[in-house]
C-alpha cells in the first residue's frame, strides 16, 4: 500500500467538508457511492459523473455522525462501466479530504485516499471477470 504526502494538491479540501468524492475515470464510468456508517435512511448515497464531485458537510449527521470530520468513514462503490457495471467494492477513508477514483477498466483502475494532512494513500480493487 502506497502512501505519500501530496506535493501538488489537485482537489480542493474545503474545510468544512468530511470529504468530497471525485470521478476521474477516464472511460466515462459513472460511479455509485453510498456511506456505509451513517444511518441508513440518511447517509450519503450520490451517483457521480465522469468528471465531477460530491462533497459532504462535516457538521452533517448524514455525512459524518460523530461531527468529527477526520472519523473514518466508510464506503461501498460500484463502478458503471461502458459495458459492465461492477460488485460494490468497500472502501475506508478518514474524512477530511478526499476519495478520487482514477482509471478504466481495460486500463485498470483504482482509488486514492488523501487524509486532512494531506496523505495520500492508494487502494487497490483487485481484479473484475468480464463475461
């Protein structure tokens, strides 16, 4: 597992976020991302489109129940590919920053973490079967 302190921040951190949620795929995968411990009526739960973000709001229940916003937070994903969607894949980051979800799926794809110190570290998802 690789992690490093970001010399060039490329996201915006915004200081009264939890974490904001970044689709940089670059074969036009939509992802789905659902917060898995916040309640589950609430929590957050957002499609993103190839080139965008959401963010939540620390100071939100619905983002970060504790209200404090470097608890780890943690995430199933799936990822809409083209021509295949995936398995919801789990994902753990601390709030405060960042998760940037990077690549394609001929090309590989993974997932960057950037903690609320800049830290980033980068998570692997293993291998999809296509059918």
């Amino acid at each position: 597992m690789n992690t490093t302190k970001l010399s060039e921040q490329k996201y915006l951190f915004h200081s009264g976020q939890t974490y904001c949620v970044y689709n940089d795929m670059t074969d036009g995968t939509k992802i789905h991302v659902v917060q898995i411990n916040a309640d589950r009526f609430s929590a957050f739960k957002k499609w993103i489109s190839p080139g965008n973000r959401e963010c939540c709001p620390f100071t939100n229940h619905d983002c970060c129940f504790s209200q404090v916003k470097w608890e780890l937070t943690n995430f199933r994903v799936k990822f809409e590919f083209p021509l295949y969607t995936s398995e919801y894949k789990l994902i753990n980051c601390r709030g405060g920053g960042a998760l940037v979800l990077k690549g394609s799926l001929a090309g590989g794809y993974w997932g960057e973490c950037t903690d609320d110190e800049g830290v980033t570290r980068q998570l692997a998802f293993g291998e999809d079967r296509v059918y």
